[in-house]
C-alpha cells in the first residue's frame, strides 16, 4: 500500500503509538499492582456512581422516524435497555498475519444484521449472531486497490462511500457500498486527484452527497446515483478543502497558505453545490483544526501547540463563536496514532456531541484510590460544565455516542473481578442504566487472542444492542512471529428476545 509522500511519516507514527500503548499499560498495570490487596477487598456489586450538574438543559429526546436516504443519526432514534444486561459474544473473527507484517483496517461500520470491517484491500461483512456461530462470514468485496478513506457516518438502510487507492499509487476511485449485502452499488474515478493519498485524503456523507477532499482539490457525488455534482482544483483557489465532517449538514475544513504558514478557516457548504453558506477564520498560530461534529458545529484546534488544545462551538446559524472549551484536563483522541493516516478530521474519539451538550473523555488519574477518569458534559452554547460521570478504580470511562439526548459509555475492565460494561447515561436526572456487562478475552502472546479496546486503537461501535471493538490495524502480540489476530470482536445481551 503506497502511503505518498513523505514515505518515513507512518514509521514515526506506529513508533510513537508503540511507546504510548506501552506507558499507558505500564502505568494502569503498575496502578493495579500497587493496590492489588484493596481491590480484592471490593465487593463486586452493581453499584453506578455519579455526580450531575444542575439538571437544566435539553428535553429528552423523542424518536423521529428518519427515511433510508437519511444519514443516521443518533440523536433522532434511541437504543433500549436489553431484556438483561448479561453478554455473550455475537461475533468474533480472527485473521492469520504474518511475523512482522502490519495489515491496516480504517473503517468498522454495524447495521443490525452485520458488522463490517475495511481490511486492507477488502471490505467483509460478518452476520452477528449467537456465540455458537461468532465467526459467520457474509460475505467480502475485493477492492481494486487499499482502502483510502473511509465515513464514519452510514445512511438508515446501510450505505457507506469508501474511497480505494488502485494498483497506481493515487487515492482517485470512490465507490458506495451496501453494507447489508455487500453490493458495490456504484464506482467512479475522481478527476484531478494526483495528489490524492491516504494521508491527506477524507470523505464524509450527507444529505444525499458524498464529499471527497484532498487538500488539492475535492469533488462531490450523488448518493444514490454516483454523479458528479462539483468539483474543485488547485487551479479554482489558492485554499482548499483539507475534509469534511458530514451528517445532517456539511462542514469544510478549509486550508490557505500565507506567508509560508497555514491557516484555516470552517465553512458551511450547501451539499449539492458546494456554495458557502458562512465561514469562520480560525486565529493565526492555530497548528491543526479537526471537526468532531457538523451539526451543531464544534471544532477542536490545537492553538500553539502540535495536540488539541480547546474546543471552539459555532452558532450553526451564521458561524459566529459561542464559547471555547479548554482541554487542558481532558483527552479528545482526536488524532489516534494510526487513523490519522487515513484522512480522518471528522472523528475526536474522546469526544461526542449533542443537541446541546458536549461530552468530554477526561485524562487518566495517577491515583489509584480514586475514579480511573470523568467523563464531563458541557453546555454547547456557553461553554460551561453541567454534569460528570465518574469511572470506577481501574476503570476509565469513554464516551461512545449519543442515545437520543442521553450518552451511552464505555467503562472497561483491568481485572477479572468487576465486568467491563456498556452504560446509558441521562446527563440532566443523573439516571444509569446498564445496558451490557462482559469480560473481554485477554488472550496471551503464545495463542494472541486479546480484544483491544484501548479508544487510541481500536474502534468501539455500540448499535442496536450490539457493542464491536476493532483493531485499526491487525499485528501479532509478539513481534516475534506471526499469528491469530482478533480483527472483530462483538457482544450482545444474552436475554431472551434478544
């Protein structure tokens, strides 16, 4: 897979994620260490702590009917506690890689009935179903080259656009897939794209439209029939569209150079045309801009620095600045080591957004006697926190996605005692509710077999009952030697009705 130029930046990336994986476990397993004699005087009950604001804010959220055409929205449709809580394993697939081989996977996406994973140069879907048939394939679609880019958004009946980066090095061909089925429904050739790759290519959808960006250049797509409804070069304007983030409106991050220095600017695009509809100047000195949500729009910006530093809430009408969030005490993943090589600007994994509030990962603690980290909410307009959500002792907390105006939490596991669970959260009642309690396999470096569910590498998908974690990229435990590797791995409620 031809990564373009400059060849030596994913080998620098991979070395420092190798390093942060490793003081990341030095120090949650040193942690467990040291109070190994408290832990195993904890009861392990069902006990959910938290602390909320003053309550006020946003109404709960009724479900609204979308149509199919429509990109899905978590906000509009709300997931329901299970018949019990208790998990059991719905999928699991394992892939065989060779001693020192790294395979790349930057795209899992679910439906109900599938979950599916970008692989390489193939997208294969998995029938999720009971733990006596976890590794069902559904089928596989051959790409004509490496994946390039890929959507974190999907419509209501299962499409997605995947940008492929053929035999000739240049990430110019996009096409729509069926994830239910796996039909390639269309494919084109993106114009002018010879500076396309996958590091600096993104793709978003929404309202009907796939938008491709490049930093030289962007084209946009019909969803459903594959035209081409705009294009831009470098030869239209001196900036250029850098992504997008996608969903029920379209932002643009845009790039310009100015006296040997980047600057950017967010713009609202109408989707079928690509005319702005407003536009906000990002100050100068600001080193990188990601769009963690379109709609209301929220950007993060790392100001001064090389990470994000603050997040910056739009008014969605006109673009102005509402409020900015400092970062300082919190941990929005929004460049993980490895997807940020493949386009990714609309994706802070430590950060989900609401109608109205904002729900922040926190960093992790040093003190092993208190909460592993918070989750806080703030408000979307002014800025401010409103409620927190604590983790437990060696228990971190992430947030995952909104369930209509609530928030549905990851809180993973370090030991065997107390079950890594899946939570919905009412951040204005205080009220918890687990949805699923699991142990995830730990696996060993002879047989491999472990589920990542560090957010910095893996993806962690919570739909329709369902919660998928999946590796970015698949590589033996033991560099050593090759072996079975965990690609996907899935729970379910082990109730009845399920």
């Amino acid at each position: 897979m031809s990564f373009g130029p400059p060849p030596s930046m994913y080998t620098q990336s991979a070395l420092a994620a190798d390093q942060s994986r490793s003081r990341r476990r030095r120090r949650l397993l040193g942690g467990v260490a040291a109070a190994a004699a408290v832990v195993l005087c904890v009861v392990a009950g069902l006990v959910w702590s938290h602390t909320s604001g003053d309550g006020k804010g946003g109404t709960d959220a009724k479900a609204v009917r979308q149509s199919p055409d429509d990109v899905r929205d978590n906000r509009a449709s709300t997931e329901k506690a299970p018949v019990s809580p208790e998990g059991e394993t719905v999928v699991r697939h394992e892939e065989e890689v060779a001693k020192g081989a790294t395979r790349y996977a930057p795209g899992t996406w679910a439906t109900g009935r599938i979950v599916a994973r970008a692989v390489a140069n193939r997208i294969t879907g998995y029938r999720i179903g009971g733990s006596d048939d976890t590794d069902d394939t559904a089928w596989t679609l051959h790409l004509d080259g490496s994946v390039c880019a890929v959507s974190r958004d999907v419509t209501v009946d299962g499409r997605t656009p995947v940008v492929v980066q053929p035999a000739h090095g240049i990430c110019d061909q996009v096409l729509m897939v069926d994830l239910d089925t796996g039909e390639q429904l269309w494919k084109r050739k993106i114009p002018a794209a010879d500076f396309a790759y996958v590091t600096n290519t993104n793709v978003a959808l929404t309202r009907g439209v796939v938008a491709i960006a490049w930093r030289q250049g962007s084209a946009a797509y019909d969803m459903d029939s594959g035209e081409r409804l705009w294009n831009t070069t470098l030869a239209t304007s001196q900036c250029h569209d850098a992504g997008y983030a996608g969903g029920r409106v379209l932002l643009a991050l845009v790039v310009c150079k100015e006296d040997g220095e980047s600057t950017f600017r967010v713009e609202k695009l109408q989707p079928r045309t690509g005319k702005i509809v407003w536009r906000y100047q990002v100050s100068k000195g600001v080193q990188d801009v990601f769009l963690p949500s379109s709609d209301p729009p929220v950007i993060a910006v790392a100001a001064g620095d090389t990470m994000v530093t603050d997040l910056i809430t739009l008014d969605p009408a006109n673009g102005e600045r509402l409020a900015t969030i400092s970062l300082k005490k919190y941990e929005p993943y929004c460049d993980p080591e490895i997807l940020g090589y493949f386009g990714v600007v609309d994706k802070c994994t430590g950060i989900v957004v609401g109608r109205d509030r904002i729900f922040v990962r926190g960093k992790d603690g040093d003190d092993v006697f208190k909460p592993a980290n918070r989750i806080t909410a703030f408000d979307v307009r002014k800025g401010t926190a409103v409620a927190t959500f604590s983790g437990r002792k060696f228990q971190p907390v992430l947030p995952v996605r909104m369930n209509g105006d609530d928030l549905i939490i990851y809180r993973s596991s370090l030991d065997e005692v107390q079950p890594a669970a899946m939570v919905d959260w009412n951040p204005r009642t205080g009220k918890e509710t687990p949805y699923l309690l699991f142990h995830l396999p730990e696996g060993d470096l002879k047989h491999g077999g472990k589920v990542e569910d560090d957010p910095e590498f893996s993806f962690i998908l919570y739909e329709r009952g369902h919660v998928f974690f999946a590796p970015y990229q698949l590589e033996s435990d033991d560099p050593r030697k090759g072996g079975e590797v965990v690609s996907v791995f899935g729970v379910g409620t082990a109730g009845l009705g399920h």
